[in-house]
C-alpha cells in the first residue's frame, strides 16, 4: 500500500508538462464527450478542456513514487478554474502542477495541486486548483 502523503515535504513540488498543441479536431472531440455544443463563429475549448492539456501534470503527481498518493483511495473533491484569455485551436500551452498543501482532517488527508498554464510567448492562459481527497486506509 502507498504511504500517506502528510509529509510536508513535498508541498511546493513541481511538474513541468511537454508543449500541448491544441487541435480543432481535440476540442470537438471533447466537445462530443462531454455532450456540449458549439456556439456558431470561432471554435473555443470549453473551460473544463483545461483538463486534457493540464493532465500529464496530474499524472505525474498521481504516479510519482516519492510522494506515493494511495490513488485507490482518493476522489476528486473540488476543481476550479480561471482564464485570463480563450483556449483556441492552435495553441500550444505548456502547463506547470505544483502540489501547495497537504492537511489532515479526522481519516483523510486534502491534498492541493494547482495548475498554471502558458503559451508559447509564457504569457498565461488558465490556473486550475484541484483538490483531492484520500481516505486513509
């Protein structure tokens, strides 16, 4: 079984993602998954797009073997996102994850990862902050 996270150490950890192009033909896709329709003009990526260029950052946290997160035992509790511009066809958005804290409450422990992401001229595009709770075993 993975170790717990309490270990303070790790807040502040980083994850560096590759460049992520974004296609008309991935958002559409998305678009479909998620049951959401194209407004008529220039296509933009629905907010919650955020998470297909931002998910090899949640990946490497899930899947880094120093911090060992219990992923059998955690759920998603809360994500939020802000844009300071429109996610377009073209992009291509380079995304930092950096794990901001962890605390116990009771059996659990709330884990925070947020999200920063840029363009390719490192001007922002979004910041996502998740929070994900892991009910000790």
């Amino acid at each position: 079984m993975a170790a717990v996270v309490t270990d303070a150490r790790w807040v502040g950890r980083s994850y560096e993602t590759e460049p992520f192009v974004v296609t008309e033909q991935s958002i559409r896709d998305y678009m479909a998954a998620v049951g959401d329709v194209a407004d008529a003009g220039e296509l933009v990526a629905p907010p919650t797009y955020a998470m297909v260029y931002g998910f090899d950052a949640y990946w490497q946290l899930w899947t880094d073997q120093e911090v060992a997160l219990d992923v059998a035992h955690l759920v998603h509790g809360e994500q939020r996102f802000n844009f300071q511009r429109p996610v377009r066809a073209g992009d291509r958005l380079r995304t930092t994850g950096r794990l901001t804290a962890i605390n116990t409450r009771g059996d659990m422990e709330l884990v925070t990862f947020e999200l920063s992401a840029r363009d390719e001229k490192d001007r922002p595009v979004s910041d996502a902050t998740a929070l994900f709770i892991i009910r000790k075993a």
